[in-house]
C-alpha cells in the first residue's frame, strides 16, 4: 500500500525536489552543533534531569554510566521519532537542546550537551573520580580516552572509519522496522520542515514508504570493516590489560562499549564479532555482571508496550542472522 502511495506521490516529490534542497541548503548553512556545557539556563525541577531515549545508543551509554556510579538522577525519556513522536522537536526541548537530540543532562538548570561531554561532566564534576583511572596512571588514561573516542558516535558524516559508534548506528537498520508500526506520513512531514538536520527525516520518509531501507553496501562494507578491526585491536589490548580495557579500573571506556555491545547483540551480529577472540569474550561476560547493567539495558524494555514491541523485532533481526549468518543477512561480502 505504502509503495502504491509513492508511485501516486512520486510526480508531486520530484516538483518539490528544488524547494527540498533550498531545505537543506539553509538548515545546512543555519546549522552549528553545540557541546558540553551552556551558559543559558532551562527550567528544571530536578538538580540533576537526563532527557533521554532508550532506544538512542548515545544515550543507552549515559544511563549506564549513571548506574554504575550510583548517582541518581530524574529521568525524561524523549521519543525522537521511532514510536511516532518527534518530541525532540518541540519547542520546550529546543530551548534545552537546539540540536534536537538526546541525550541532555541538566545539572541546577544548565543543560550539557552531547554523550561524551555528559561523561566527562560527570566523572569530572558530579562524582570525581569515578570511572576514570587514577591521576597516577597517564598511560591508563590514554588507553581510556582512546577507547572512548573509538567508540563513540556524532553522526554519520564522515566519522565511521574513527568512531565505532557509527558502525554500530549503521548496523542498526533492522531495529528501526520498530518505526513503521507506529509513524505517519503526516508526522514525518511535519518533522522534515521542522528538524535542523532534514536529512534524518527523509531517511525516515524512505524507510516508511519503501517498508525497510538497508544502508548503501558501502557503508555495510565501512561498518564491517571498522568493527572487524576494533574487535581485532580489543582482543590484543583485552590480552595484556586484564579485566578491562585501561587495566584493573572500570572506566567511562568500558561503559561505552558495553553500549555498543547490547547493540550489536540486539541484532544478533555480536556473536560474529567475538568469534575465536576469548578475552573479548570474557570481557563481554563481565561487562553484562557489572552493577547497574541490567537497570541502564535490560530492565527499560520490558516496560512499555513499545519497548516489547522493539523486543520482537530484535529477535526477528537475531532469527534472520542466526539462519544466514551475519555477513549474508546484511548484504556483506568479506574482501
């Protein structure tokens, strides 16, 4: 039906192809990404407010990260657009985040932008001390901040060959079938005028006309790749530094990571990434024991009719690499 729909749309798209690109020319132009902390202040009823959503890796790290330094903070969870609600795009959250993304830490009304900011806040300001190694330890901090950085994701404009983040968000297509049972085409028409970056719209409008859009084989090919070394330079790292990647302390590195693991494991691909690599392996083990996992991973998405329905579609995408394997159930052939 949805395909039919866009056979009948198809000559009113192309007439707006030019208005489209003036579009994005000016929100291109318009556009300037604010991070860490903001000098103006939001209203807050709460010292300490994490705007959030679950289904959001960057923000999926920031809670974990809360967990497991015991610091409590009142949660908003924000829909950005899978379950049928662009409430990043309302005006209240603009005045917080004019990025329109999640996450958002407030801390006494002064919001912080971007994950890794909101890590760095909070080992920094909110818990000194906590998930960082020892001021003793420079070499422990370099391998910290390097597996932070390696793992991390912006967007994904040019950053997947650095940041892993970006791989695991390009992998991540099966799990945004999630979206066509609750989004409307009049919703992401609203959201495509609305959004300072449109071109997370139209992806959206792509994937509700055509029932599923999987990325370009080169970017298939860029995520494999890239996680495929990761993994490689992990297990070496795993080998030397014992329990976690900078050594005996649990870091704002491993918390990454263990992000990036529940979701490739939520597409059932982890298990190709770990083969034959034992200390990885063992590490992943671990990760899933750490206090406050199962709080910032597991226990939000038995919570909500949503989150139950993103279960099912996890499990389809695990039934389909389980019957093909990993590499054919994405398209992906090994160099």
């Amino acid at each position: 039906m949805r395909k039919l729909l866009l056979l009948l749309l198809a000559p009113l798209l192309l007439l707006s192809l030019p208005a489209l690109a003036l579009l994005f020319f000016y929100r291109a132009k318009k556009y300037r990404r604010r991070r860490g902390l903001q000098e103006y202040s939001v209203p807050s009823e709460h010292p300490l407010e994490l705007y959030f959503m679950q289904l959001s890796l960057c923000s999926s790290k920031v809670l974990f990260a809360f967990e497991a330094a015991g610091i409590d903070v009142h949660k908003k969870e924000i829909d950005i657009g899978h379950f049928g609600r662009f409430q990043q795009l309302e005006s209240s959250f603009l005045r917080i985040n004019p990025n329109a993304c999640v996450p958002v830490l407030v801390h006494e009304g002064k919001p912080i932008l971007e994950s890794d900011e909101i890590l760095k806040y909070l080992a920094g300001s909110l818990s000194p001390g906590s998930l960082i190694p020892s001021e003793q330890d420079p070499e422990a901090t370099r391998v910290m901040q390097h597996w932070l950085d390696r793992g991390g994701f912006v967007d994904m404009r040019g950053t997947m060959d650095a940041k892993a983040g970006a791989a695991v968000a390009a992998l991540s297509a099966p799990l945004f079938a999630v979206d066509h049972r609750y989004m409307g085409l009049a919703t992401l028409v609203k959201a495509l005028f609305k959004h300072p970056q449109p071109q997370v719209v139209v992806l959206k409008i792509a994937n509700w006309f055509l029932g599923g859009v999987k990325p370009p084989p080169k970017m298939i090919d860029e995520a494999f790749s890239t996680l495929t070394s990761c993994f490689a330079d992990m297990e070496t790292v795993l080998a030397k530094s014992g329990k976690w990647l900078s050594g005996d302390t649990f870091t704002l590195a491993d918390v990454t990571w263990a992000a990036n693991f529940v979701r490739l494991d939520m597409l059932g691909v982890l298990q190709f990434f770990l083969k034959d690599r034992e200390h990885t392996s063992a590490y992943w083990s671990r990760l899933q024991q750490y206090p406050g996992f199962d709080a910032a991973f597991v226990q939000p998405l038995t919570q909500s009719a949503e989150f139950l329905e993103l279960h099912r579609v996890s499990v389809e995408a695990k039934q389909k690499v389980a019957r093909s394997g990993a590499a054919a159930a994405y398209g992906w052939t090994p160099a």
